[in-house]
C-alpha cells in the first residue's frame, strides 16, 4: 500500500515509518500539520492516510478536520485516525463522509488501546479497502451524542409512528386507520408531538409541515 502519515509526534512519526516499511508498504509522505497532509494526500493520491487528531498550530483538533477536508478534496481517500482523544464532533463529520458518493474507508483508534502491531496491520488494511473500524469508545461516544442531539428523543414509539405516517403525507383520519384508534386519539398524539418538539403556533409555516422537516432531518 502507499501510505501517507500525518502526526506531528516526530518519535511516533518515524517509528509508523520503520514499521509500514517493514511490512512492505511504501510511505509516501510523512508530515506534522493539518495543511501538509491535506497536500500531501491531493499529490500523492494514497491507498490510505494515518492521521493524529490533535497538531499544530493549537493541538486540539487539525488532524481530524484535516482528514475531512482530504476527503472532501478526494473522494473516497481512505482514512485511519490514530489518537489518544475521541472528538466526537469531527469523528461524525468523518463518520458522515462513508455515505452516498462518498464513500471510502474510515477507521478511529485510540492509540493506547491497540493491542499490537496485528492488530493495526489488519485495522489498517481493512480501512484501505473500503471497511470502517471504530475503537468501541469511539462508538460509545458517538451514540451519546447523537442521543443527546437527537430532536425525537421525547417521543413515545406510538408518538414516532404517527410522525412517520404524517411525513408520508397521511391526514389524521389516514393515520386512525392506519394506526387503528380514533381521530381523537392521533390529534391527541399530534399535539404531543408538536410540544414535545417545542413547535410553537406560527402564522408563516404550519407546525405539521416542521415536524415532519424535524423527523426527515433525523
């Protein structure tokens, strides 16, 4: 494989170096900020890139919006994170560049939990032929996050059926019989929806037509 290395732990760095060479890989480029490896993966075009999150010039998180915006310029470049920090925001942002025409390989491994050298040999390939592979604290995270982000969080299961038959254009009276239970009973299930989504009475778009943008945004 040729490989890019983005870490700017010189120690670290060299030794990715000695080891990919090692296993038979060419290193392509090995660099210490954010810029250069977005540079170095639109030049070199690698099968895969390592990166760390936290690099100059204010070590918290380069690494990682590096890797989005590699992506973003090269489609489907493969990217495995290297780190000693989950930040989940960029990690979703890197997360979401897997869907559609993206595509790609997309790994996140906290640095003190790989076992040995196996392990990252085989993390690492599977992420340049198009796997995911995700530290489970990474995943653990991750879904904290989106339950707490999450809009539809307050609604009962009964409460997200009526919402789903409503974004598919159902009226109440559709709903009832879908649902089998009265129209009084699924305008009731409405208005909870409408509270619990903090949709407030609005003169220039109706609250039904933002409910539904809320659960289609989900």
């Amino acid at each position: 494989m040729r490989v890019v290395i983005a870490d700017d732990a010189v120690l670290l760095r060299e030794g990715l170096v000695r080891l990919l060479t090692e296993q038979g890989h060419e290193v392509v480029a090995a660099v210490g900020d954010g810029d250069s490896l977005v540079e170095a993966v639109v030049t070199h075009r690698p099968d895969v890139s390592i990166v760390d999150v936290r690099m100059p010039p204010s070590h918290t998180d380069e690494g990682l919006r590096a890797a989005v915006e590699a992506r973003r310029l090269v489609p489907r470049t493969p990217v495995l994170v290297l780190s000693q920090y989950v930040e989940v925001s960029y990690a979703d942002d890197l997360l979401a560049t897997t869907g559609g025409a993206g595509g790609g390989g997309v790994g996140y491994l906290l640095k003190d939990r790989v076992a040995d050298i196996d392990e990252f040999m085989d993390a690492l390939a599977r992420v340049a032929a198009g796997g995911t592979v995700l530290d489970p604290e990474v995943v653990g995270q991750l879904l904290v996050r989106r339950r707490r982000d999450d809009p539809l969080r307050e609604l009962t299961p009964r409460e997200r059926e009526v919402l789903a038959l409503m974004a598919e254009g159902h009226s109440n009276t559709a709903i009832a019989r879908a649902l089998v239970v009265t129209d009084g009973a699924v305008e009731k299930h409405v208005r909870n929806i409408f509270t619990k989504l903090d949709l407030p009475p609005d003169t220039t778009q109706h609250r039904r037509v933002l409910a539904v943008l809320t659960y289609l945004r989900t």
